[in-house]
C-alpha cells in the first residue's frame, strides 16, 4: 500500500492515518455519520424492511424447497449479507473490514502457529466423530438448509464469546498512559511532532485524554474480532476440504450406504468420488471445529499471549495517537484551557 503524502496540517493527516489503519471511528466526521446511521428513525424503517422481505422471501423458499429449515436459513444468511453491507456503507466500517483483512494476511505465520497447536487435539476429536456411522446418519437425515444453518449458529456463539473476551482486553491498553507512552506510540505517526510539542506545554494533558470509550472502544473490538474471524473461517475450510479428501479416499460407497441407510448416495457433478452426505458431515464438522477454535483462542493462555503479543504494539499506537489527536482539536477550540473541554 502506498504510503501518503503528508500535508502541513498535522490534524488531517492524522485523520487519514486513521482511516488507513481501520480506525474509522476515531475520525469525528465518520463518527458522527455512525450515530445519525444508528438513530431510531434511519435504523427501525430498515430493519423492519428487511425482516419483512426476508421472512416472505424465506417463507416462499420453505414452501418451494418443501424443507421446514430452508426458510430460517434463508433468514439468518441474508439478516448477515445485509448486516455486513450495511455496516460498510451506513455504518462506515470499510476501513475496518479492510484492515482487519490485511492484517490477518500480515499475520499468515501466527495464524499456521495457532492451527498448529489447535489442529492435534481437534482432529482426534473430529477423526472419531468422521469415522462414525451415527454422525454419518444424523447428517444423512438432515438438509444442506440445516447444515448451513447449524454453522452459522456455531459461528454465532463464537462470536458472542469473543466480544465478551475482547473488550477486556482493548481495555488494558489505556490504563497506564503517560508522556513516554505517547512518545514511544506517535512516533513516525502524523502526531510525533505535536506530541512533542504539547510535552513541552504544562498547560496540555494529553494523558488524561487517553480513556477510550464509545464507538471508538468498539472500534478496536471489531477489528480484533475481523481477524479472529478470518483466521477462524480460514481454519474451517482447511477442515472441510482435509475430510471431503480424506473421505473420499477411505469412504467406498458401500461404507456410505451401510452408514447412511439411503438406498443410494448422490454425487457431486463432476467428482464421482465426493458424495452430497461426505459434503454434509464434512460441513458439519467443519463448524464444529471453528467453534472448538474459538473456544481455544479465547481459554488458551499461550494462543492470547502470542496473538496480542503481535496486535497490542498497534492498539498501543492508536490509543497514543488520538489522545494527542483530541488534545490538539481541544487547543483548536478553545486555546487556553485545551485539557478542559475535550471534543467527542
């Protein structure tokens, strides 16, 4: 990525800074776009949109597809298309999303290492449940529709774990801010020579600027939650595409029958040797493997070590830079007391 041009106003730079490192919400302008996207007047005529034309659209599916779970598949698969593209238009979270992808590619070798560690264990447990004719036969009996619906699931109590883990974590990094904690975290950033300039100024306490709360402490949480994420789909599908493999070496079709009770089995187009109940279990299993991930991620003490070893360095960066960044819109506002009237 090519890196800026700075300008002379060290305010501005500092705002594009933000937005290049996912911290969209860090910028006053975008914040402030956030909350009007949030209000009860733009957000209630959506939601209720978007709940009416799901559950038809759902409903029709369900009586089309005759598949009981075909509809509220439908309904959780588009209540996350539209979450997600609402959040990257209305809500302004682009940047993050962007970020959080790169950062995650940047971290290829900690992601291999955390698999590494996580993958003996869970292929003993998902190796037993593979080679088992009950599994086989629960995933036979079942729809893709559920199937799918079952991972989102899985994925959604992942979720829900780590947001309640990661704010603790974001909310370790603005304990102990002082003046060399924002020299050493400004430094090569837009804001090194205002930092500079307001430790000379006994009248500036950029310091006590340093709490981050609000949309901007969320923001920190989504961008440690993106590449948790990435790293856990990324995890799933290395699983699924190990069991269809492994599957369809070890998995003749008499085994699959016997397992199964169907008096055939359905073929892939194209791969005579992937069944549509290999695919089943294979999902299956896979969600279960990202959830087991999670878990491991948020109760593994070695994992949390490494992982924000390599993250807190920038989350660090970021709590620095906007308490200089608030410290200098304060003395914009109002020159004489700049530390008493922060700005929002």
């Amino acid at each position: 990525m090519a890196r800026r041009r700075r300008t002379a106003d060290p305010r501005r730079d500092t705002e594009r800074w933000f937005l290049a490192h996912g911290l969209a919400y860090f910028v006053p302008d975008e914040r402030a776009a956030v909350r009007s996207a949030l209000r009860a007047r733009h957000l209630v005529p959506l939601v209720v949109l978007v709940l009416v034309g799901t559950a038809a659209l759902g409903g029709l599916l369900g009586w089309v597809s005759q598949q009981v779970s075909a509809a509220p598949a439908l309904w959780a698969s588009s209540l996350l298309v539209i979450g997600v593209l609402y959040a990257a238009t209305a809500l302004h979270a682009g940047p993050i999303l962007t970020f959080g992808l790169r950062r995650t590619v940047t971290s290829v070798p900690l992601l291999v290492g955390s698999a590494m560690r996580a993958l003996p264990l869970l292929l003993l447990f998902v190796g037993f449940l593979f080679i088992n004719a009950e599994a086989w036969q629960m995933s036979a009996s079942l729809s893709f529709a559920t199937h799918w619906l079952v991972v989102l699931m899985l994925l959604g109590i992942g979720v829900v774990f780590q947001l309640v883990r990661l704010p603790e974590e974001v909310d370790l990094v603005d304990d102990a801010v002082d003046e060399a904690f924002l020299r050493r975290t400004c430094r090569g950033t837009p804001m090194a020579d205002t930092q500079e300039r307001f430790a000379a100024d006994p009248q500036v306490d950029a310091p006590s600027l340093a709490r981050v709360t609000g949309l901007e402490r969320w923001n920190l949480v989504l961008v440690l939650l993106v590449i948790q994420l990435v790293q856990v789909l990324a995890l799933m599908v290395a699983v699924f595409v190990f069991l269809l493999v492994f599957g369809s070496i070890i998995m003749n079709q008499e085994t699959q029958l016997s397992w199964t009770g169907l008096a055939q089995t359905q073929h892939v187009p194209h791969l005579g040797s992937v069944s549509a109940e290999l695919v089943k279990v294979s999902l299956f299993l896979a969600g279960f493997s990202g959830l087991y991930f999670i878990v491991s991620a948020v109760t593994d003490e070695t994992y949390r070590a490494q992982f924000f070893s390599v993250v807190t360095r920038e989350l660090e960066q970021a709590v620095g830079v906007r308490a200089v960044y608030r410290a200098l819109r304060a003395q914009e506002e109002d020159p004489a007391h700049p530390e008493q009237h922060p700005p929002g």
